[in-house]
C-alpha cells in the first residue's frame, strides 16, 4: 500500500483522541480558555452527562470578530508567539489544539463579543465543516455550545461511559477548576439542577465549603510557606479527615490543576508520623512558582509538569506541611450524641412499683471497677446529698413513678424510635493550645485519675480529662529519645562480629558514591569490596540494638527519589517500627513511678500527639461534655 498524506479533517479528528478523551475533557478545555480570557463569572450547564449538551459561558473579553475562525485552525493561539514563549507559560492554554479537535468530533457553535464592539458573532461548525457565521447580539463574553459529542466517531462513542459516569468526572473537574480559581465564581448545573456555585470572593476555604461541607471546612489548617523563592498557600486537613485513596490530595501550580510525583511524596512525608499505613491526607493548596523554573509542556492534558528543581519544590511542600501541622495540637475528642436505635412494636406489661424500681436499679448498676492493692488508692471526690436533700429527693421520685404508671396504663403500643444517648468516638480533632498539654507547666498540674482496661490512663488538666495509650504513648518517647540520640552521635555505631558483603548493582553503585557521606554519618562504616561491591563493617545502634546489614539496601534504595535534605530522616522509618517493638505494650501492668514517668516524659515532647505511626496517643474529653451527658446543664 502506497503512502497517502491524510486530508485535514482525518488528522483533526486523529488528534482530537488526545485532546478529547469525554466530556470532561472538552469542558476542562473551553473552562481554562475563560479563565485566560479573564472571565470573573463561568457559568457550566451539562444535560446526559455532557454527551448531548454542554454550555460554557463567561464574561471575559471574548474574541475579535476577525479571529473567530482562525481560532478553530489547528495550532493557531494567541497566548504565545513563538518558542520563547514556552519557557515562561502563565496561560492554562497554549497549544491551539482544543478548539478544532472539539470542533472536528461535536456540533459546535460559538456567541461572542468584545467590549468595544457594537454586535457579536455567531459561528456554528459541525465535524469540522462551517454551518453558519453571522451576527448577533450579545453582552460581552463568550458561550461555547457543543452537542452530540462524537456524533461523527462511533468507535469513540460506544466507549463512553453511562451519563452518571460520565457526570461524575465532570462533577470532580468543576470542583478542581473552583478550587484551583477561588477569585472566579462558577455555577455547574446539571440537566437543570444546580450542583455547585461559588461565590468568587477569593476565599479558597469558602470554595472547600462549597465543594466539601462544613465537615471538611471545620477541620482545615491554614498552610503558607515561603522556601527559594517559591511559596505555598491553601489549606490542609486535621489527619482524622485522611481515605484510603489520594482523592483528597488537591494541589494547583500557578492556577493549574497538576499531578506531581515529587509533590504527592512530599505531602506524604509530611504527614507521615500523623496517618496510619495507606491512609492518604486531605490538602487544597496553591503552588506559586516562576514560571520558567517549570515546564507545563509535557502532555496534551498539561496535568504533567517538569520542575526544573524538584527538591527545592519538595521542600517547600514538605516543610510547609511540616511547620502547618507543628502548630497544631491534635488530639481526638470524644463527643456525646444521641443516636436513634430502631425498636421493634411491642407491648409494655405495666410494672408493679417495685418491679419498675428494680428494674431502674438493675440498668444503672455498672460494673465494679478493679482496684491494684499493690497501689495506693486513688482519690475520687464525690458529690453526697444531705439527709435532707435525700428525703427531698425521694419525695420527688414517688411522685414520678406514680406519673409513670398513670402514663404507662394509658400506653399506645411502641412505633416511635427510642431516643438513647450514648457516646461516640466520631474522630474530630480539637485544636488546643500548644502550651496547654506540653511542658512543665502540664507535668505540674495534671493529675493521674486512673487507669482503663490495662491500657489507657485517665489524665485531669483544668476543664478537660484525656485518655492516654501506653503503648503509644511510651513508643512515641522512645521514638524521639532514640532520634535524639542519633542526631547527637550517643551511643551511635556498633561494629560487626563479622562484616558483611554486599553486591550492587552499577546503577546502585553509583547512587552509593553519590551519598557515601550520607552513609558514614548515619553511622555505617563501609568499604569498597571490588568493582560492584560493598563490605559493611560497623552499622547504626538503635535502641540498644544495631541495625540488620540488609537494612542499608533499604536506605539505598530510599534515596532513588529522596529529597528529604535531613540525613537522619532517611532512618525514621526503621526507628519507629523498633520503638514499636521495644515499648511496653497494652494489658502491660506499670508501677506508679513508671506510669507517671511515662506521662511526663510524653508531656515534655514538641508533638505527643501521635505515635510515629500515626496513631493518636491521647484522646480528649471534655468537662461540659459530661455534664451535658448527666444532664447537669442543657443544651
């Protein structure tokens, strides 16, 4: 077969599967051309999940009347002008492919004007044929109209999803477009219903609300971090907020929506004391950095970017994290609410007075709790009534039960649900004062209340009481003595009995020479053994143990993407899963100069928040809460 040079509109319709994988895609095109065009106002309409009919509108500075088919040609734009230009791209759009690949797969018509101009123009273009081109009136701005997508390509087609699919990627493109241009206000309405509208006050947190709810927007730390030159802005989430899945990790580079390895590692490492294994954070910030240090030429979605410096990026993103998060203390709390439990129809029997009494009795008995007589005793105080007040008291209660029968032998059968309160651990998390739950000044007023299940300690401080893990809580001082020690050199290295030998490969060779120093201030004592291998002659003491030799393959390997400019931190991991396994564990009985030397030292910490695992260390309850519960106050 000879070959053929193919017409336009083959080679249009060819690239269009790059540009246009659905209607996401032609919506994610049309809306960043409005955001170029200046517009403060978008306006998304959708029907069918977009495969019938999609309608942007905007009130930018829209198109010039004598530009309007130029702009459906191939590679025409008016955002850059020659190959300079790329090295310094602020535009969400610049390769001039969008308009005619959309073109060239919809029925597609265009109202636009300028301000200056006195009528606006409507083209109409179908598979990449001109219909119609004349004016109209119009306010200034532009609206893309585009119907039947893919009307003309039925192989492309049939491999759309169903219309709720196809609106869900529409749905989370909106919310990332508003997220990423808090100073635009977007309405998306869907086959005639309003789904999302900003308001383009410029407030991202009011854009979170919007997209997310008051469960989301309740639970935000304020993030904003200056490092080389570069800044970083938004709002990251309180860790109880992390999925399983990396949904809510949202990040914009100079208004763009963007994918980034190094970015998703350094949000990753930020949080990594503070989540437990495959959870994932919430975060919705705003990267800012010059543009000729970026290359956002990449991919036709321009998603992918280049850095010119990724470890100062990894840097700003990580420290950033870092430092919003040390501001905060994060303890869970425990919150009070009455939950509805369904109860099947039944009939009451009315109780005789000493059978409703025992049966009261019967329902408040708790169980006794188990006293250590190895101990000394633990004060409670009390409230007592009087003599008085007690005759008062049960005056009262006769009087209710008499009511209570009365009310009981006129009883309908139960079909209402029965309101119990009961206690809930929902996750959220209070901020408190830092100054509050650390130092010496909380080493010197909390008080020791008790002890839960083997396991967890009742600590009093002011209004408030928290429940504290041991284990937890001792593998988190273990933990941070242990990086102490190790930033300090005590008790650094021990020499193996007999070195071991380990064979690299040419690539791992080469990132070992690149990080030799690493090695030795680590603590391992390394020599060249041949041309690809190694003899390992001393490793790190940790914990009053020395690391295995295998474990300096794993730091190798760890340093193939790492830029984590803290030597020490390259260890962290192996660190925590060894105080893990030194510290006491539950059901592990303590003496009383154990367990208050264990809660002072967590005291003392900068972060007892959280084991190095993620796991909270402390949980709060709060004295109002109690007294809700008891019904010693209302609301």
């Amino acid at each position: 077969m000879s070959i053929l040079l193919l017409d336009q509109n083959t080679i249009n319709k060819i690239a269009a599967g790059e540009v246009v994988e659905r209607p996401a895609s032609v919506i994610k095109e049309l809306v960043e051309n409005a955001i170029d065009a200046k517009a403060d106002a978008i306006t998304i309409e959708v029907k069918e999940g977009g495969l019938k009919f999609i309608r942007i509108t905007d009130n930018g500075f829209g198109i010039h009347k004598e530009d309007v088919k130029s702009a459906f040609l191939r590679h025409s734009t008016s955002k850059i002008k020659n190959e300079e230009d790329l090295a310094s791209i602020m535009s969400l759009g610049f390769r001039g492919e969008a308009l005619a690949s959309i073109a060239s797969v919809g029925r597609v018509e265009l109202i636009t004007k300028q301000e200056a101009e006195l009528v606006g123009v409507r083209y109409v273009i179908e598979g990449g044929n001109e219909k119609t081109f004349e004016d109209v009136g119009s306010p200034r701005g532009t609206t893309f109209i585009v119907k039947d997508l893919f009307y003309n390509t039925p192989a492309r087609r049939k491999f759309m999803k169903t219309a709720g699919t196809e609106l869900g990627y529409i749905s989370d493109l909106v919310h990332k477009l508003a997220m990423g241009h808090p100073e635009i206000s977007f309405k998306f309405i869907s086959d005639g219903k309003i789904k999302l509208q900003t308001s383009g006050n410029n407030k991202l947190k009011d854009c979170i609300f919007s997209v997310y709810g008051m469960e989301v927007a309740k639970n935000l730390i304020e993030i904003n971090w200056h490092y080389e030159g570069m800044r970083l802005e938004g709002f990251i989430g309180k860790p109880h907020l992390s999925r399983g899945n990396r949904t809510y990790e949202n990040y914009f580079l100079n208004g763009r929506y963007i994918k980034s390895k190094v970015i998703e590692r350094a949000i990753e490492d930020g949080y990594k004391s503070k989540l437990t294994l495959h959870q994932y954070p919430f975060v919705t910030f705003h990267l800012h950095v010059d543009a000729k240090d970026v290359d956002v030429n990449v991919h036709p979605t321009k998603m992918e970017v280049r850095f010119m410096e990724e470890a100062m990026v990894f840097q700003l993103v990580y420290k950033g994290i870092e430092m919003a998060l040390g501001r905060e203390a994060l303890i869970p709390q425990v919150n009070f609410e009455k939950e509805k439990k369904e109860v099947s129809r039944v009939y009451e029997p009315v109780p005789e007075p000493f059978e409703e009494k025992r049966k009261i009795q019967e329902q408040s008995a708790m169980p006794k709790p188990l006293i250590n007589q190895n101990e000394p005793p633990i004060a409670l105080t009390i409230e007592t009534f009087s003599e008085e007040k007690q005759e008062e008291e049960e005056e009262k209660q006769k009087e209710k039960q008499k009511e209570k029968q009365k009310e009981m032998l006129e009883k309908k059968p139960v079909d209402q649900p029965i309101d119990i309160p009961s206690i809930n651990y929902k996750g959220d998390q209070v901020a408190m004062s830092l100054e509050a739950f650390r130092g010496s000044s909380a080493v010197k007023s909390h008080k020791v209340v008790g002890q839960l299940f083997d396991t967890y300690w009742i600590v009093e401080l002011e209004d408030e009481y928290y429940m504290i893990d041991q284990h937890a809580a001792h593998e988190k001082v273990l933990y941070e003595r242990m990086v102490k020690k190790l930033k300090d050199k005590v008790e650094f290295s021990q020499r193996l009995l007999e070195p071991v030998v380990v064979n690299l490969s040419l690539q791992e060779m080469s990132r070992y020479e690149i990080h030799q120093r690493l090695f030795v201030d680590l603590g391992f004592e390394v020599e060249l053994f041949g041309e690809e291998a190694l003899i390992i002659r001393s490793v790190p003491f940790v914990f009053g143990k020395s690391l295995e030799a295998n474990q300096f393959l794993q730091i190798l390997d760890g340093l193939a993407d790492s830029f984590i400019e803290d030597k020490y931190d390259i260890l962290l991991d192996d660190i925590a899963s060894m105080a893990c396994k030194a510290a006491v564990k539950g059901n592990d009985r303590l003496s009383k100069g154990e367990y208050i030397q264990l809660i002072d030292d967590l005291l003392t910490l900068e972060n007892p928040f959280h084991c190095p695992h993620g796991r909270p260390t402390i949980i709060a309850m709060t004295k109002y809460e109690l007294e809700k519960k008891f019904k010693r106050i209302q609301g």
